[in-house]
C-alpha cells in the first residue's frame, strides 16, 4: 500500500503577490535546441528521451529545463514565502490537479 502524501491533509496557501517566487533563486531557464542537442548528447540520451526526462514546455511553447526539489524545498519556501500556510485549504487532490496540469497539457512539443 502506497504511503499517503505529506500534504494528504491539504494545504494553505493564498498568493500574497509579494514577488519573492520571481525574483528568488528558482525560475524558467530556457533551453534552445542546439543546447538541448548539445546536452543530449552529454547525457548519451536521445534528444527526445532528454526532452522528456529533463525539460517542460511552456504556455507559450518555449521550452524550460525542470527544476528539482531540493529535499528541504517547503520549509526552504515558507521562509521567503508569505503566503504559505496562510488562506484557503486546498484538498490534496486539488494539489495533485494543479501538479498533473502545469500549464502544458494539450500541448504537442516535437520531441525529435
């Protein structure tokens, strides 16, 4: 059996529109494709597996690598983040909807 999320519980959050979430250390690093082929190749992947593993297409179809949680990453975030634990409780599967659509669903990237 699968162990609950830590956020089975839900969560608390309402953006508080203070700019610490564009202007911190985390953000969009976009990639353009001979820098996509380029790091394909370092990883010996094809550019399509790279593609996959390693990067996320934007609502505008640019496209950005994925960042990766750092395993501190919540209580990192509350500390620059005001609007952690605060508003209204969003239901872990609310959470898991918002993780599932990112912004890129329906979208076709060409991965080759």
């Amino acid at each position: 059996m699968p162990a609950e999320p830590w956020y089975e519980q839900g969560l608390r959050f309402e953006c508080t529109r203070c700019g610490n979430c564009c202007t911190g250390p985390s953000g969009t690093v976009l990639v353009a494709p001979e820098e996509l082929a380029a790091l394909a190749e370092r990883l010996e992947l094809a550019r399509h597996e790279f593609r996959a593993s390693y990067t996320r297409t934007l609502p505008s179809g640019a496209i950005s690598l994925r960042e990766r949680e750092r395993a501190d990453g919540r209580e990192n975030a509350a500390e620059t983040c005001p609007g952690i634990g605060t508003g209204p409780l969003y239901s872990a599967a609310a959470i898991e909807e918002c993780v599932t659509d990112d912004g890129t669903l329906g979208t076709k990237p060409d991965l080759d």
